[in-house]
C-alpha cells in the first residue's frame, strides 16, 4: 500500500508540474487543484484561485477568481456523471477572453478508492480549440453558454461591465448612442414598451458618464404623488445650493424620471426653470427620463409641456421591443438562467432545442422582466439539467395558445343620427303616399303640424315629389309600418 501511496504521490505531483492546463473539483464545485500549466494560461496563481466554487454562468458582472472559476464550471451533465467536451472562454487576469476547449472528466469514488460509487470530483484539461472540431463534440446548449460568454467579454471590454446582453442590429445602434451618451452630460429620453431595459440603460450612462462616483437617484413618475415628487426635487435642490456639495463627497449626479409623461406639469416647470439658463447658476445634475407612450402626443393632449419636452430630449434613444430582437432572444434566455445559477446550489445548463421555436413565436408583451419571470420558474420546475417545454409555467403556455386565437368579434357601431334619419325618410314618404301627397293629412297621419312636416321635407331635400320606389329595405319598412299602426281602440 506504501508502494501505490508514493505512486498516488508522485502522480499528484506530476499534474501539479505538467504543462498542460490541468485542474480539479470537488463535488461542491470547488477548486481543489490548479496546476503550474493553469498558472502559465490564465497568468492567475493557484493559491488565489483554490477554494472558490464555480457557478456555471458566463462571467459578465463578476470579477476576480469567481470569474475564472465560471468559466471553468462544467455544465451539470458532467455532474451527473457524463465525460464531454466543451468550448469556453477562459478569463485571464489581465482581462482577456482565452478561447480553448475544455475536457471534462467525473471522478466516481475519488478518493475513496471506490468503496463509494458517488461522483467525487471532476477532471479538467484545458486544450486548443480547434476551428474544426470546436462543435464536433459539443451540444447546443453547451455552444450557447460559450457563446454567451464569448459575446459578453466583447461588449464588456467595448461599452463597460454593465452593458447588455445585444446582437441584433437595433440592439447594436441603442449601445452606439450609448456611448455617445456617456461621452456627455447631455440629457437623455429613452422611448420603449414597458419592460425592455430602460432603467438598466440609464444606469449603464450615469456609472460610465462623466461623474460615475455621484448619486443615482431613480424617481417613479407613474407611482409617486405630486406631494412626494415635489418633496424629493426641493431636497435635491437644497443639496446643491446651500454649499453642501463638493467633488470630493458623493452627492445626487443622475435624476432618472421613469413614466416622465406622469410628472405633474407644476414640475415640469420647475425642472424647466432650474434648468434653462437664467440668473442662477447651472444646476450639476443630469436628467435621463423614460417613457412608453408617445410624448409629442401628450404635449397635443396638454399633459407634457413642449419646453419640458425639448429640455429632457436633446439625445433620444429608442428600445426595441423583445419581439423584434430575435438573434438576442436565446442569450437573454441563456443569460437570466446562469445569472439565477449563482444563487443555487442546484446548475441548469441551457434549454431543450424544442423550446425555443415557441420563444421566438411568442411576442413577449412584458418584454425582458416577462422572459426573466418564465425561466425563473421553468428553472424551479425542471428536475433535468436542461430547461424543457413541459417545464414552461402554465401562464406562458396559455398566453400562447391565446396569441394565436382570432380577436373577438365586435359588433359594428350603431349611430343614432343617421337611423333616425333614415326612419324620418322612410315615415315621411308612407306618410305623402297614403295621403296621396297631401301634406296636411300626412302631418296628421304623423301625429304633427303641418309647418313641421313641410320644414323636415324642406331639411331632408325630399323636395316636393317624392319617389314611392326606391331601394327596398324590408327590415326599415317593417319598422315603419309598425309605427305608422294605429293604436287607438275599435269604436
């Protein structure tokens, strides 16, 4: 047993010095071993790497070893005790995305030579990857979470750690005029459905603006009262100009206005008197407003005023919605579930390839929180390591079904007016026929004078011959007739 001991030892020291790119994990997803190959790769030493867990997402809001350490995590089918290949960007410390192909290998027993048939850990070789075999051996689940992360160090490193997951062509011009938001202290008017990211916008040009270090103060027009509204400008007011503030202490530096056309117009006013040039000095705050209706709109209906409008849309930048970002729809799907991995113990690698012809046919009317929402409990409902149609919430299945339903029938509008004009016409000449055109005996057929009768002739243009043909209409002649009844009692 000594003899397999130093060989056991001997081994260990091996990997620990070998070039290849060689790592351990246990079975909590904890780094246990990181050899001098892993070292000279990813430029991390092994004493800051071992010992943090990997979350099997792609490494967009973290930093430091729990971000090597994401892109080092197996997807969950090798946990299940499954030896696959994967591609994979590794992050290094100075940044850098190092694409390579990972092999993943379960340690059944280990280390108890295998008197216990559990999974014990997981063997990793880091190796080149090859353009073509990179998807020979790997799924597209395990294609879309490399992908994601592959797509997500490019926009990190070109717009800041806060960008958004964005592929599609609309998406790409919002984080062009992104950055040029970000170059200014100009304001800024983000238009969009309700749901598609405009706070999260707001956020990502306020900590990559001008003065990131200052206050971003998020006011909600649609749910704060005037009262409330009024309170909070007047603090932030009160704040700059009693000499409180200075560059060296955080202070209010972004007002985002969400739902602006709800801001009382008293408001609007004052906004636009602190801010217009005038005998007090410049306000330095900076004012980004949202909104999902049409403000040129309001300011017809008198609810947003027109210098308020001009103040608060010097840039404006259009959202599309989730339905017409169809090649960004899968990483959003992608990203909401290994942004959910880092909160528990249990990992989901991706989504049935079934389920995604059903995202994409639906329109998605709550956007990115709606997404967020179904893969939050889809991912509580499966008990797979994938995502699958039959876990898909029940509401989403019928808001599908419903989609596709013809629209209810609505019923045409009656207006009064004209009908009761038609019948007039219709009375009027039953009325000269039976009276063989004596206007005195129609009006008493009719129940009135004589004048009135000849005005309504005059009004309706009858003129002094009328026709007794005409376009037959029976439904209107039954109605006339049955008015035209006499219902006075038999003598």
């Amino acid at each position: 047993m000594a003899k397999l001991g130093r060989k056991g030892n001997e081994l260990g020291s091996w990997l620990a010095k070998a070039g290849s790119a060689v790592f351990l994990l246990d079975s909590d997803r904890r780094i246990v071993a990181f050899n001098a190959g892993c070292e000279r790769l990813t430029g991390w030493p092994a004493a800051e790497v071992l010992g943090t867990i990997c979350h099997y997402g792609s490494p967009d809001e973290i930093a430091g070893p729990a971000a090597l350490a994401a892109s080092l995590c197996p997807p969950p089918e090798v946990f299940a005790g499954h030896e696959l290949a994967a591609p994979a960007h590794l992050v290094h410390k100075d940044g850098r995305a190092l694409p390579r192909m990972l092999n993943f290998f379960p340690l059944n027993g280990f280390p108890l030579n295998g008197a216990d048939e559990r999974l014990q850990g997981v063997l990793g070789i880091v190796t080149a990857l090859k353009p073509s075999t990179a998807a020979t051996d790997s799924s597209i689940a395990r294609q879309l979470h490399a992908e994601l992360g592959a797509v997500r160090m490019s926009l990190k490193q070109r717009f800041g750690p806060n960008s958004l997951v964005a592929r599609c062509v609309a998406m790409r011009k919002v984080l062009a005029q992104t950055v040029l938001a970000r170059q200014t202290s100009c304001f800024v008017l983000l238009e969009g459905e309700s749901g598609v990211g405009k706070e999260h916008l707001a956020r990502m040009i306020h900590l990559g603006g001008t003065n990131p270090q200052d206050w971003f103060v998020p006011l909600d027009c649609r749910r704060l009262g005037f009262d409330e509204l009024e309170r909070v400008w007047t603090r932030l007011l009160e704040v700059h100009r009693s000499g409180t503030s200075s560059g060296t202490i955080a202070q209010p530096g972004t007002i985002y206005l969400s739902d602006v056309e709800c801001l009382p117009r008293d408001l609007q006013e004052r906004l636009v008197a602190a801010f217009l040039p005038g005998e007090q000095p410049a306000l330095p705050l900076r004012l980004i407003a949202s909104t999902s209706c049409n403000l040129q709109q309001a300011v017809a209906d008198d609810q947003v005023r027109a210098d308020f409008l001009a103040l608060v849309s010097p840039l404006v930048i259009s959202v599309p919605p989730l339905r017409q970002r169809g090649d960004d729809l899968p990483l959003l799907a992608q990203h909401f579930l290994e942004e959910q991995n880092r909160h528990e113990s249990r990992q989901i690698g991706s989504f049935d390839d079934a389920l995604w012809p059903l995202f994409r046919h639906y329109d998605w009317p709550g956007n990115l929180d709606e997404l967020q929402a179904v893969i939050r409990e889809a991912r509580a409902q499966t008990t797979d390591t994938l995502v699958r149609v039959a876990d898909l919430p029940y509401r989403f299945r019928t808001a599908l079904d419903a989609q596709d339903l013809p629209a209810p029938f609505e019923p045409p509008v009656l207006k009064l007016d004209p009908l009761l004009e038609k019948v007039e016409r219709r009375l009027i000449q039953l009325a000269l026929d039976r009276s063989r055109n004596n206007k005195s005996q129609a009006a008493e057929f009719l129940g009135i004078h004589r004048a009135r009768i000849l005005r309504r002739i005059e009004q309706l243009g009858l003129g002094s011959t009328l026709p007794t043909g005409g376009v037959p209409d029976p439904e209107l002649d039954e109605l006339a007739s049955e008015l035209m009844k006499d219902d006075s009692p038999e003598p």
